[in-house]
C-alpha cells in the first residue's frame, strides 16, 4: 500500500473547494483512497466529500492519504499536490 504524508497549506485547510478538488480526482481513481490524520483519526473515505471535511484538516495539518492497487503511485503523487497546495 503507498501513501503519502503531506502538510497542508491553503489557508482553509482541507475544506470547501481544496476539500472538492481532492475528492474529484480521488472519484477518477479505480482504487479506493484513504484519509487519515497521523494521531489516529480516520481514514475516512477519499471519494466522500463529507468525510474529507469531518475529518477538520486545517492550515498546517499533516494527513496520510493511502490507496493500493495499479497506478496508485501517480494518484497519490496528485492527490497530494492538491492537499498541500497554497
């Protein structure tokens, strides 16, 4: 299983439109996807948009986002550019 541990940084943490724009590509993927914050909370479900937003990333915030199976690698590398980007 890949994962990826990634620092949040849009000032609205991981809510709204970044909260979107991650669960969009995360839905194009074959494979299922996993969000969890490294002090136990989670995973929750990458493909649902109220799980990302219960989950209350914020600015600075790290999370561990995993999946597994064929191309995983290439949706992880994407996945976290939106989760850290500004």
């Amino acid at each position: 299983m890949g994962e990826r541990k990634v620092t949040v940084a849009a000032e609205v943490g991981l809510h709204a439109r970044p909260a979107a724009t991650f669960v969009q590509r995360a839905k194009q993927a074959p494979m299922e996807i996993a969000v969890a914050k490294p002090n136990g909370e989670g995973p929750v479900n990458g493909k649902s948009i109220l799980a990302i937003m219960a989950l209350d990333v914020r600015q600075g915030e790290t999370v561990v986002i995993s999946a597994e199976g064929e191309g995983s690698e290439e949706v992880l590398d994407e996945l976290a550019a939106i989760a850290a980007a500004p």
